[in-house]
C-alpha cells in the first residue's frame, strides 16, 4: 500500500510538473511572438489613393510612398529617429518637437488637393508624446502666405462651434482644418474652418485618426470611428480647397509654417500616413483601423 501511494504521487508530480512546465513554455512563446503588423495592402488597395508611407527606411534617409505616387517626404532639422515598435513593419518614426517631414511645392504631386469640388482624406497611425497645443499631423496649410488648403491637427486650444461660429476651449481634440480662402475666415484674426471630435486622444498610445472632407463638411475619425460632437464634428463647409498655384503651400508632416516661422510642431510617433483625393466612408475607415493590429495600448516597448 505504501509503495503504490508513494507511486501515485509521483505519478501526480510529475504531472503537475509536466502542466507547469508546458504552461510556462506557452506563456514564454506567447510573451516572445512577435506583434503582428498591419498589411500594406488593406490600405493601398484603397481607390484614390495618392500617397502612403508605412516609415520603415533608416533616420537620415527620404521616406517613400509605398503606394500611389512615389513621393519621397524629407526630413528638416536632422535626421528623424527610426524606433523599433511600428505598425505597418518593425519601424515607426520618432518626430521630436522641432523636427518634421516635407515634400516641397513642386515636387507634391497629387497632394496637390484643391478646387470646388475637392475631396480629401488624411489618415494617421501616431503615438503622442507632447501636450503642446496645435500639433499638426500632415497637410498643406502655409498659413505665413495664406496658403491653406487642408489639414490634420492636435490638441487645439479651442474648437469652432458651427451654428454660432465662434470658438470654445477644448484639449487633447483632433482636428480636421480645411480653407476655401488660403487666408483667415473672413471676420477673423485666423482660419476657424475646423471640426474638432469628442474624444481626448491619450499619451503614449497608439491611435489610427483621420480626417475627412467630402465638399459640404469636415469631418474626424478616431479608431475608424466618427468621432461625433454636436456642432463641432461633423463641421458644414462647401467652399471647397484653395487652390495655392504653383507657389502654394509644402506638404508637411509634424510642421506647418505659421508667424512667419515653422511651428506647431507634433511631437510623438508616427506608424503610417496615408492621403486620399476622396473622402473615405466610416465603414473603409473602420476597416483600415480593425484590420491594423496596433503595438500594444499601454505604451509598453
């Protein structure tokens, strides 16, 4: 009798042995797989696409559209970091406040967005860092010379209130800029033409935000998701994009040149950047932002 308990409890030790050591292993090949990326695909395959960059290229180094029109974005003021954790591959791009892309006037193609009937789409995959006001994500807007024509922005100040159009203190908002006129709205001191969303975008946390105009309004996206608020988003505006002419404004990622010098500078992580010359439906929003499986929300590397 004393033989077979003492076998018997072998026999469960080493099976719980066996459980633990199989349920560690499990646990270590889970904590080592690799994040999954997004596919490259589920965005190029998009109709009216002009431009995507996925930021996979080395610092010191033009990105390059990986779809549309090969468009090379060049970096100002010193290489802009690659860091490990990207979205679309291994890589993301680290703006630091004071750093951005740009692709000069003649050399932006069809980011060239403008006229009557102009439509647009902006979608970002960025991880903030900086609580500085007026962040902007990607666009053309030079508002030193009154060159506006349409733009994502970050954690405006205040946002425009639609039926009275007058402004109102917001943070953490995204917004989606667009200019009938390249100059100030008239009356104003500044362009107010904005929708600004309900949700406040986090630190240190991945996020997919767009912005889309489809000629009659702004409108802006966080997760693929219209990011309603009444007045505020969508914003109704039907005087289309201006049209900058051959000197019009850059297009600018992290920048945009206001006061007569650069500014509004972004500061944080950009995973992918894509720019259509349609406004895209929730639904293909939805679709991009579920299909990419983001780097893990805590902000954890």
């Amino acid at each position: 009798m004393f033989k077979m308990l003492n076998a018997n409890v072998l026999r469960s030790s080493v099976l719980a042995t066996t459980t633990m050591f199989s349920c560690f292993a499990g646990a270590v090949a889970r904590a080592e797989a690799p994040a999954a990326k997004g596919s490259a695909t589920e965005v190029t395959k998009r109709e009216g696409l002009v431009a995507f960059w996925d930021f996979q290229e080395p610092a010191g180094q033009p990105r390059i559209s990986r779809g549309g029109e090969p468009l090379a974005l060049q970096e100002m003021e010193g290489p802009i970091a690659r860091v490990d954790g990207g979205v679309f591959g291994p890589h993301a791009a680290r703006i630091r406040s004071g750093q951005w892309f740009m692709i000069p006037r003649p050399q932006i193609g069809g980011l060239d967005i403008h006229g009557p009937e102009a439509q647009v789409t902006v979608v970002a995959w960025i991880r903030r860092e900086g609580k500085q006001h007026w962040q902007a994500i990607a666009g053309a807007w030079d508002e030193t010379r009154r060159k506006r024509q349409y733009c994502l922005f970050l954690n405006a100040p205040r946002g425009t209130k639609a039926d009275e159009m007058k402004r109102y203190p917001l943070k953490n908002h995204i917004h989606g800029h667009v200019s009938g006129v390249g100059g100030p709205t008239p009356g104003e001191r500044y362009c107010i033409t904005y929708s600004s969303g309900a949700t406040e975008i986090p630190l240190k946390q991945w996020h997919c935000l767009a912005m889309t105009y489809d000629g009659k309004q702004s409108c802006v996206y966080v997760d693929g998701r219209l990011d309603a608020r009444s007045q505020y988003n969508p914003f109704p505006y039907t005087k289309g994009l201006f049209d900058g002419g051959s000197d019009g404004a850059a297009f600018t990622v992290g920048a945009v040149h206001r006061s007569e010098e650069w500014g509004n500078f972004f500061d944080g992580e950009i995973g992918g950047l894509a720019v259509f010359r349609r406004a895209l439906s929730e639904s293909e929003l939805l679709s991009l932002a579920n299909q990419i499986p983001l780097p893990d929300a805590s902000g954890d590397r």
